[in-house]
C-alpha cells in the first residue's frame, strides 16, 4: 500500500476537506492506484536534472504600486454569505 | 439560409457587407440553441437579453462603419470559468453556484471591445478537471454527433455549442488537453496558444503553470481571427508576454512545401486506434503531397507525461482552491468551529474529482513527500520540455493525433479515475512544455465520430501551425460537415 487510511485523515485535515468514511475508503484504494502509476518515475535517474521552471526573459519588468481601489465595494459584497453592512462577517476566530 | 452554421469569417463578411445584421445571426444562434440544447446541454446560463442589447450594439457600429474587426457582431460563446461582469461565473461548481463576479476577464474585456455577442457560459468538468464533462456539477454535455457520448472535457459545453451552431465561436481553457481534446471529440478546431501568450487574468485559475485561454471554433481561419483578438500581454497577468501579436489570418496562404514535419514515433503505439492512426497517417500524406518533408522523430519521455502532469497539476490546484473558504463569497456551511466550517463548506461545495485532486496535490506537497512526488515530477518535467527542444531543431511542426481514441460512451471512465487520466496522454505533454498546439478534423470513424489531429508548434510560433491546419483544410471537407440532425 502506498497510502494508509490514516494519512488520508492526515491529509484531510491539511486539505481542509471533512470526508465520509464511504469517500475514505474510495479515496485510499484510489490514490494508491494512482501513486502506484506515479512510481514510473523513478525509472528516470534525475539526479542532474534541474526542476522546471519556465523561462522569466521574456517577463515583463515590474509595474507602479498604484492603488487601484474596486469600484463598486456593494458588488463584492453582494457574494457574501454573511455580512454586516460594508462588513464581511466570518466566524469567530478566538475562544 | 441557416445563419447559425455559418464560419466567423464569412458571417463577419455578411454583417460588414449590410447582408445580414448581429441581431439577426444571435436570434438565429439562439433559436438553434431551444432547438438543441435541452438534447445537447451545452449551456450552463443564458444571456438572451444581454446577447441581443450587444447586438443591437454591434448593429449600429456596423452602420456606422465604426470599426471593422472580425469579432464585430459575432455571437459567442464562453466556458464558465472565464469571469464575466454581472453574469453568473460558477465553474460548474456548487461551491461557486450563485456567484456573480465584480469584473470581465481580460480576454472578455478583450472580445467585449471588438463588439463580440456573449451568448452564455458553457458547462465544463468541475473547475475543468476532467476529460469529458461528466465531472459538472450541474449535469453532463452530450456529444452532438451521438448523444450517448461525452463531448470531451473540460471544455465539452464550448465543443459542443461550437458543433452544434450554438454559438458561432467560443473561448475555453486548456491545462492538460481542455480545449483541442473536446474539439476532436466534437469534430471542431481548438487552438492552446503558447504559455504566456493570451491573458488568464479572470480565469478561474486551475493549475497555473499550465492554464492557457484558447480560441475554439468552426475552421482555422476562424481560430486565428480569435486568437488575434485576445493574444498579447496584460499587465494584470504577470506571466502574459511581451511580444508582438503576428497577424496570423494574413499568414495562413503561405505554402507548407519544404516545411519539415515530425512524428513522433511514441504518439503511434498500441492503445492507439486503428481508425484514428490511419486518419492522421492519410492527413500526413496529404501533407507530404504537398511538399512537406515527414520525417520519424522521437520523444523518448513521453509514457512519463500523464504521471508528472497529474502530479504537478493536482499540486498546484490544491493550492488555488484553498481559497474557497466560504468568507468573502460562496455558500457557507454552519459548523462548531472555523476548521469545521471550512471543512464542511469545502466537502459540501466540492465534487468527488475535485476532492480527490486536492488530496493528492496536498499528498505531493506535504512534509516527507514533496521531494519524492512534486520535486521529482518537475525534475521529469525538464526532460519532457529538453525533448521537444531536441526535436525543433530539425522540425517546424509535429503532428500526432489529438487523442488515442474518438469520444467514449458517457459512463464508461468516470468510475476508474486512472482510466480517465490517460485519456489525455497525447495532450498533457505540450501543456508542461508550454508549447502551442492545434487540434483540427482529420476524419470520421465508422460510427461516425470525428477524429483529431493535432499540430505542435515551437514557442511563439502559432503561425506556422494555423498555416498547416489551414493548408491541410483546403484540401479537405472534414471541417465542414455538420452533425446529424437533432430533433427540434
């Protein structure tokens, strides 16, 4: 086995996903299938082989720091799931 | 005559002549759409009032001969993971249902300005992870050559609406084989340009080093019309380029005599189907009749791309859905702590193809295994991208097929994830080499599904694979037959 139902919960947990013991039970048969498919890579010697990364030459150069405040805050708003007034409200945070 | 089959360049011809106007062509698209679309469901929302205010628009600059770009009055259709002001953006997501975004995408703005009509969004695999957009959480895109297919995916409602004359054009996203993978199951032309080369900027960002925007579309010609009109850099994208954008309609007459054409020896092995191999091996002697020197190459790492792509794409998408958090938009699940929240909003929000990706992104990323899964991956990624650039030294162009087989039946992969995954083994490649690549018809199978063929450029040279695809269209029909009839 290449994945374990306990890292799954560990993994879960990092993730910020709550799963069913029916999606847990799927999930490790199938990320081991998948991880098992993955194990072709280390047929490959990679040793001097720098990681990708592409090519930044071509980037543009930086651009002012200019404020660019949104237009219409009652928009952005309007996607809230809970708010008060110009406020998004959240859970709490602190006991 | 049925304005909604018509191709961009020859409806744009018809509307800058005064032979038609925009309100006619998108009451034509939209009237083929109630015809279809309950069969097809290609459409995630509908803009009819919106479409037909642009229009109206477009009519009167068309009047006045205010302008004379070739998106002016063309009704089009765009994948719902592209932010549209005021118009519902949901990803095919439950997590994104209601959510109404506060600007346009760059390349909205882009089409918006060149007086494109934006008909609606297009339903996709959820936040265009998957094969053949079954993975929506709305409902799943038929394929409008056979209804029990899939159009392919994540872009199967762009391909779809495309094939059917819903739209006359439309815009998709491409990480691993999103838009020319559903435009050769649907039997339509689907351009991923270069990384770097169109905006992403208001895309629902999947897999960052990889998403690109593309145009899909009824012919060549078409696709490079669109491409002119969204390419180039934008501030707001750090990673869009610096570099002119080529007029490429006006390069696609060139001749392809002495051009030098690769074939990959890997891309024709077995899993391959024979109808397909013998489609694209007919098309690579049409392109020798031409004067194009074919010549076998090899791209020794290419039955490793499907393992480093599944592992660096799912990495990074667990990075970019970590902001679905249900705060600032989104639904929000009501639990005991903010943890729970999160968990819960994420779990209720999420499909089970989205979930599993996160997991295992965050399993490549995670303390113990980053170096042996997403470090390695990107070490393998290099030996991908060294391959190619092997191969375009002595090669202008590469052509393989688009996928190994036509669509598959609805159903049939979506239980084994793996399955699914290779479905893309002849795409995923040229997305972590960053290259541009065109899928264009090539042929038909003896049930009647189109085959694609696909052309894989060098950095920045989208022109000479529109030259090609445009060459190989003038000698052929494939790009012009229609799927059969669906019953109104």
């Amino acid at each position: 086995m290449k994945i374990t139902a306990e890292e799954i919960d560990g993994i879960a947990v990092l993730a910020r996903l709550r799963l069913t013991a029916e999606e847990k039970s799927q999930l490790v048969r199938q990320l081991d299938n998948i991880l098992e498919y993955m194990d072709k890579l280390n047929q490959l010697d990679t040793a001097q082989v720098e990681p990708f990364s592409h090519r930044v030459d071509t980037m543009p150069a930086l651009r002012e720091d200019a404020v660019t405040n949104h237009p219409d805050p009652e928009a952005l708003l309007a996607n809230a799931p809970d708010r008060d007034g110009t406020f998004f409200k959240v859970p709490k945070i602190i006991e | 005559m049925n304005l909604a089959a018509l191709t961009l360049h020859v409806a744009g011809e018809k509307l800058r002549a005064g032979e038609i106007t925009s309100t006619e062509l998108t009451e034509a698209v939209f009237q083929r759409i109630a015809a279809s679309d309950e069969q097809i469901h290609a459409y995630l929302t509908l803009d009819r009032e919106g479409a037909l205010d642009q229009a109206r628009r477009a009519d009167a600059r068309l009047r006045a001969k205010d302008g004379d770009a070739p998106l002016l009055g063309i009704p089009m259709a765009l994948k719902d993971n592209f932010l549209t002001q005021g118009l519902r953006t949901t990803a095919a997501s439950k997590i994104l249902g209601d959510f109404i975004p506060t600007f346009d995408a760059t390349t909205v703005q882009k089409i918006r300005a060149a007086g494109a009509v934006i008909v609606g969004k297009t339903n996709l695999d959820e936040f265009a992870m998957g094969s053949s957009a079954e993975n929506s959480a709305f409902f799943p895109t038929r394929n409008p050559w056979n209804l029990e297919r899939i159009p392919g995916g994540s872009s199967g409602g762009s391909a779809a609406a495309v094939a059917a004359d819903q739209a006359i054009a439309a815009l998709g996203t491409d990480t691993g084989g999103s838009i020319r993978q559903p435009a050769a199951c649907c039997g339509i032309v689907g351009l991923k340009p270069t990384y770097g080369r169109v905006s992403r900027y208001g895309i629902i960002a999947f897999a960052s080093s990889m998403d690109q925007v593309g145009p899909m579309a009824k012919d060549v010609r078409d696709a490079a019309l669109v491409l002119e009109a969204i390419a180039g850099q934008d501030p707001a994208d750090s990673t869009s380029v610096k570099r002119s954008v080529p007029r490429y309609s006006a390069e696609l007459s060139r001749e392809v005599k002495g051009l030098r054409v690769g074939i990959p020896k890997e891309y024709f092995v077995s899993g391959l189907q024979a109808e397909v191999e013998q489609a694209v091996r007919r098309a690579i002697r049409e392109l020798e009749n031409s004067g194009a020197l074919i010549e076998e190459i090899s791209l020794p790492h290419t039955g490793y791309a499907v393992a480093v792509y599944y592992i660096v794409a799912t990495a990074e998408a667990s990075s970019n859905l970590a902001r679905y958090d249900g705060m600032r938009y989104g639904g929000r699940a009501s639990a005991r702590d903010l943890t729970e929240t999160y968990r819960v909003t994420r779990d209720e929000g999420f499909g089970a193809e989205v979930k599993r990706r996160i997991m295992l992104g965050t399993y490549a990323l995670s303390a113990g295994y980053y170096d042996a899964y997403y470090l390695k991956a990107q070490r393998v990624r290099t030996l991908i991208k060294r391959d190619f650039d092997e191969a375009f030294k002595h090669c202008d162009v590469i052509v393989t097929p688009t996928t190994a087989t036509t669509a598959f039946k609805i159903g049939e992969k979506i239980q084994d994830p793996l399955q699914m995954y290779l479905s893309d083994i002849y795409t995923i490649s040229i997305n972590l080499a960053g290259l541009p690549a065109l899928s264009l018809p090539c042929g038909f199978d003896s049930g009647g599904m189109p085959i694609g063929m696909q052309l894989i450029g060098k950095h920045f040279d989208e022109t000479t694979i529109l030259r090609v695809g445009h060459h190989y269209e003038q000698a052929t029909e494939w790009h012009k037959k229609k799927p059969p009839a669906i019953k109104n």
